[in-house]
C-alpha cells in the first residue's frame, strides 16, 4: 500500500487566499485524521472522521477552517481566508477501527507544509 | 480533557549509549500508548506502542515502560545509532490521541 497521501507537500500563499490541503488515507481505513503541528503547540488533533462522517471537530481553531470528506478515499482541510499565523506543517492520518479507535494505530502521511505570506 | 507532558524537549548521546525520554498523562481513563518517530521532512510514524494492562513491552533496542499509578511512561533505546536522530512523540489516548510536545534526539557517532 502507497501510505497516506498528501497534497501539495509545500503550499506558499498570500494573506487571504484560499487554501486547500488534500488527503487520501490507507484503503479501507475508517477513521481519519487531521494534524497542524508548530513548534509552539506540537501536534494539534483539528478533526476527525469514521465513515465519512464528522465526528469531533472541536480541533478546528476558527471558522475560517473546514474540513470534508465526500467519500471513503478522499479528505479536503481548507482554509478561507488564510493568515500568517496559519503557517505549519498540517498532517493527515488514518486507522482502521479494530473495536474502539483508542486501539487502532494511525498512519500519517508526509504532510503539508503550509506558508502564509 | 487529557494533559500529556513529555521530556526532555532535547536529547544529546553519544553513539552505543542509551536514552530515554519520558512522558506523563493526567486522565486516568487512557489506556493506549503509542510513541512515534518523526524524521525531518516526514510524518510521524509508530515504533512501538502499549496497552494499559502491560506494564513493559520490549522490541529489540526499544522498550516502553507504563506506571498506571503514577501515570507516567517511558520509551528507552539501547545501543543508540546516529540513524536513531529524530523527533520523538509520545501519546496518550482513550478515544482520540493527544500527543506531547515531542523531544529531538541527536545521537553523536
């Protein structure tokens, strides 16, 4: 299996542009994950999904963030309008639920490394 | 909501010596441990993890140590190889998994 993939690998964007980060997770993963890592908060969980659906975005710092996922192999985090201290590397993960997600191992893909000017 | 500390922040040993890096959680109710390590220019990835009913797990030079009572636990390495320089995360979950701040660890050949 090819891992989780994440595009773009860099992003460099202005002031109030829209951002949009992409993800496949692992095939016939059910949960999935997204990071924003800085040197000042670490690794910072923003959301996450099981089947699809929405589960805990309480992560998500403002509203100018979303996240969605239209099918099984497919994750979008944007950004509308982007701020300088938007700037970090931004992970997505998956798992597969093997009888409550606390067991279940995450794969993070490589990352975004997101730049706001 | 869960609290995980971990430390030191950075880490310095010569090449054959041993590290060790801890972490402590605050809710009592996780039960899952996993460490990560992440290289630069990539994400994290998992070495080695433990459930909250085994007190040690060991695998090869990496072993992780879990105090349920003092809710504190430990990731050591043996016979450290300067491809062991990295970015280590420990993490504490019940449900989701709330990561420490990570510690960089430089093995000098």
């Amino acid at each position: 299996d090819a891992g989780v993939i994440q595009s773009p690998r860099h992003e460099v964007t202005e002031m109030g542009q829209e951002v949009t980060l992409r993800c496949k997770p692992i095939s016939g993963h059910d949960y999935l994950f997204w990071y924003r890592q800085t040197m000042m908060r670490g690794l910072e969980l923003l959301i996450y999904f099981n089947n699809n659906v929405p589960i805990d975005d309480s992560g998500m710092p403002e509203d100018r963030f979303s996240a969605k996922m239209p099918n099984a192999s497919f994750s979008t985090l944007k950004i509308q309008p982007s701020e300088p201290r938007d700037s970090a590397v931004y992970f997505c993960a998956s798992s597969l639920n093997k009888g409550g997600m606390s067991k279940n191992i995450q794969y993070f893909g490589a990352g975004t490394r997101l730049s706001v000017l | 909501g869960e609290n995980v500390e971990q430390h030191p922040s950075t880490l310095s040993v010569q090449e054959g010596d041993s590290a060790v890096i801890k972490c402590t959680y605050s809710d009592s109710a996780s039960n899952y441990f996993p460490w990560y390590k992440q290289e630069l220019g990539k994400g994290p990835q998992l070495i080695i993890d433990i459930r909250s009913n085994v007190g040690e797990k060991k695998d090869q030079r990496i072993a992780v140590t879990l105090n349920k009572t003092a809710k504190h636990f430990s990731l050591h390495i043996t016979e450290t190889q300067p491809e062991d320089s990295a970015v280590y995360f420990c993490a504490a979950s019940k449900n989701q998994f709330y990561f420490g701040t990570g510690t960089s660890l430089t093995v000098i050949p």
